[in-house]
C-alpha cells in the first residue's frame, strides 16, 4: 500500500489493518507526517505539528501488538485536534497571540479516552482567534486555505481540522460547534461533521455559560469513522456539568440498517432563509435520495421566526464574559474582529441576556412539537458554497440581501435547541466546490441520526474523491 492511500484510509479500516498488523503504526504516522509536510504549507491547516509525541505513540502501539496486549478501537490511527482543545505537553493556543507560548498542563477528557484508544495525535490544527467566527484566519498563524479551492475558505471554526482531514493530514479531527463550527467546515471540505446532542461529549474547561451552546464532536471521511469515534469520546465526565449519563448506545451498531419506514422531513429554506440555487439544487437532489434507503420525505419545516437577533446577543456575550478582561493589554494584538465582537457582547444588558436566552425554549417547543410527526429533518448545511479567502460573510445570497449569519442560517439554530446534526456532502459545485446536507434529529436521537447518514452514504458515496493537490 502507497503512502497516499494510507494517508486517505478511512479510520475504521486503517485500525483494522494495524490490528492485524497488515499495517505498522509506525508506517501509518511517517506517512501522515510526511503528507503535513508536503501539504500542510499551502493549506496552513496544522498549527503545531506533534512529531515526537506521535511517533512515540505510534512505537508504544507496536509494542503492545508485538506483546499481544489490548490496543483500543483507534489502534495507531493518526488524527489532529482542535487548537481550542487541550492536549497534555502540547503548544495549545486557541489562536491568539495570548496564549502563544501556553502549553497544556492536562488533556481534555475526549482527548484522554482518544489517547487511551490507540489514537495517535500528530497536530493541532488553525482556528479563528478563540473559535468566534466561521472562517479560519488569525494574527497568530494567519489564514487556512480549503483544499478543493486555495483561493476559498474551508470555513470555521474547526477550518484547520476540515481542511487537514480532506487533504489527508489524519484519518479524522475533533472539533467544537457552538454555531455550526464542526458542521461548517465539514461541509466545505467535503467530508462528515457530526455535533452530537449536547452533553454527549464532554467539554472541559470551558468558560461558564458557553457549555450550553458548545458541542465537541469528529469531524471524519466517513460516517462510521463518526460513530467509531463516538464509541470512544461519549459519556459523562465530572467536568462537565452538560455532560450525559451513558445511554447505552452501541455508537458503531447506529451506522447500520437502513430507513424503511423513517418520517424524513426536508426544508430548502427555512421558509425564510435565503439559498443560492446550485446549492437548492445539490441538496435537494441528495434528500431526495433517502427516499431511495425506504423513508417517507415531505416538505415541511418547524414554524419559527429567524433567531439571528437572539443568537446574536447570546454567542457574543458569553465571548465577552470570557475574553474582555484582555482588552486593555492585548487589544492591538488581537483580531480586530474579535475585538469588536467584545465590545459588541458587552452592550445588551441582564435583561436582553434573558429574553434572547428565552427564544431557545420557543425555538424549543416549535421543534418538539414538529419531531412528533417527523422523525428526521433534512436542510442545506450552509446557504451558500465556501466564502472567498479574506471574505467572512456573504451579503446577499440568491439575490437577496442577508444579515451576517445569512450564510449560517441553517447550522446555529440547531445549537440553540442542543439537538444532534450531521453533515454529510451532498455534491460539488460546477467550480468543484463542495456542498454539504444536514441531517438533524431530535434531542438525544443520535443513532437515529448517524444511521440515516450512512443510509444516505451508501447511496452516494464520497470518500474515494479527493481534494486536486499537487
């Protein structure tokens, strides 16, 4: 097997493969490794390149083969994680000039259970400055670049783990979504995005208040590499006070079976959200396809009123409790962006907090009351394809003129309301951009969701296409 095709193996088959020592982990890192850095400096998606850590992982894995002892589902698999996540040794930055020299004293408690399943982390990858936006630029490392496109956005938060995974830079990489930032970048990358109901995962540290938008999740080629992961990361953790009880979910038993007999729902627009057409046409066509898997598809979505205003004086708040105090010594060395987006979280006061924090129950009832006769929603991940590099917003989509989370119409109200969302590609654009369709499920419905994106999977197949890197 080439080095290229081992770069691009999805998780669950390269575990399989070391296990069965067809594949050295050895062999698996060194050619990650020298994918990062054949690349990684045009795509400028992995900040921090972990070579000694992963190297001595992927040695310890081997050995403990060699002895014939237990090496975890994520045997010698190499994967990124977010540089807003915490891994024990290592350079953790949150993309800030802040944080430049910070190295992590403790893993986060995904990283802990990844690192007990075999996993070997080779880098950590590009975000906005602390995860506030959905395009992935900032003072300290500068811009990620979208494989499929250089001159295009992979979207963001997680953009450096999108675009890392999509150019064979690790098999999977996890992420954070507190408006879309898993399911964003998944979708213009071309590869799957799961923000799992919250509390699934546990989150730790994370500033009070932004646990009750923030997910974590993977961000993975294929949809049972999503589950795979699942297996490993869900389950409650002290830490976190979000975090669930386990269920007992069989997470890689959930990518199985197909959707005989499935209520599937699919809305193009919210009923008031405007789409670009190609993008219409993509999605449309791919949630057509489930019909083909068994289920029932109508057209119909929840009656709600755009939150953009509540969202809009949630998210920026919490980013302001966090991150004011830094104003006075760091302001000229953070994102301007960021710190107008300070200032602006600092204006509503206790009262607006409460009334925007209040349309989440309504957005709530309007979505309960719509999953009592669907049992899955299907819409466009974003509303238009990847964003220009150096663009953050678009100003008008099919047409017409949109607020700043016009693009992000579909991703941010699913984590006011906390519900599982995947999402998977649904086709790529004339210009070979990807697109992406998004599989929601009421709250807790997890398996329901994953089954229904590897149904769809099945149908249309996306992992053997790559990004065309020299």
């Amino acid at each position: 097997m080439n080095a290229a095709d081992l770069c691009f193996m999805p998780a669950t088959e390269l575990a399989a493969a070391i296990r069965a020592k067809r594949v050295s982990p050895v062999e698996a890192v060194e050619a990650v490794l020298d994918r990062i850095a054949e690349v990684n400096p045009a795509i400028n998606a992995v900040v921090t390149v972990t070579e000694d850590l992963a190297r001595a992982a992927a040695r310890e894995v081997e050995a403990r083969l060699g002895r014939g002892e237990p090496v975890g589902p994520f045997a010698g698999v190499p994967m990124t994680i977010k540089d807003l996540i915490m891994v024990k040794g290592v350079r953790t930055t949150w993309g800030s000039r802040i944080f430049e020299r910070f190295v992590a004293p403790e893993d986060a408690p995904l990283v802990e259970r990844l690192r007990a399943a075999g996993a070997v982390i080779v880098g950590m990858t590009n975000s906005p400055e602390f995860g506030y936006r959905a395009t992935t630029d900032n003072p300290l490392f500068g811009a990620t670049r979208n494989p499929w496109s250089l001159a295009h956005t992979p979207g963001g938060s997680t953009g450096g783990g999108g675009a890392a995974v999509a150019a064979g830079m690790g098999a999977l990489t996890i992420g954070t979504d507190a408006g879309g930032s898993i399911r964003i970048p998944a979708s213009c990358c071309g590869i799957v995005g799961l923000k799992p109901t919250l509390g699934r995962v546990p989150m730790a540290p994370v500033y009070g208040g932004l646990e009750t938008l923030s997910h974590a999740g993977p961000m993975t080629r294929t949809v049972r590499d999503a589950a795979l992961a699942m297996s490993v990361i869900a389950g409650p953790d002290p830490r976190d006070l979000m975090s669930l009880p386990d269920d007992g979910t069989d997470w890689t038993a959930a990518a199985d079976g197909g959707l005989a007999n499935v209520r599937a729902a699919w809305t193009p627009d919210w009923g008031y959200a405007p789409v670009d057409p190609e993008v219409r046409r993509l999605t449309e066509s791919a949630a057509r396809r489930f019909t083909d898997a068994g289920a029932r598809l109508e057209e119909a979505s929840p009656r709600f009123t755009d939150p953009s205003e509540a969202f809009g004086a949630l998210f920026p708040a919490w980013v302001a409790a966090r991150l004011a105090g830094y104003l006075a010594e760091w302001r000229t060395k953070m994102d301007p962006g960021l710190v107008r987006y300070i200032e602006m979280g600092q204006r509503p006061s206790a009262v607006d907090f409460v009334q925007a924090a209040n349309v989440r129950r309504t957005l709530n009832d309007a979505f309960r009351e719509f999953f009592k006769t669907y049992d899955l929603l299907l819409t466009p991940t974003l509303a238009a394809p990847p964003l220009p590099l150096g663009q953050h917003v678009y100003e008008e989509i099919g047409g017409k003129a949109v607020g700043q989370l016009g693009w992000l119409a579909f991703t941010f109200p699913i984590n006011m309301l906390g519900y599982p969302a995947i999402t998977v590609p649904a086709g790529w654009t004339a210009a070979g951009l990807p697109v992406g369709l998004q599989i929601v499920g009421p709250r807790f419905a997890d398996a329901a969701v994953l089954r229904a994106a590897a149904a769809f999977e099945a149908l249309q197949p996306w992992a053997d296409r790559r990004p065309p890197l020299a």
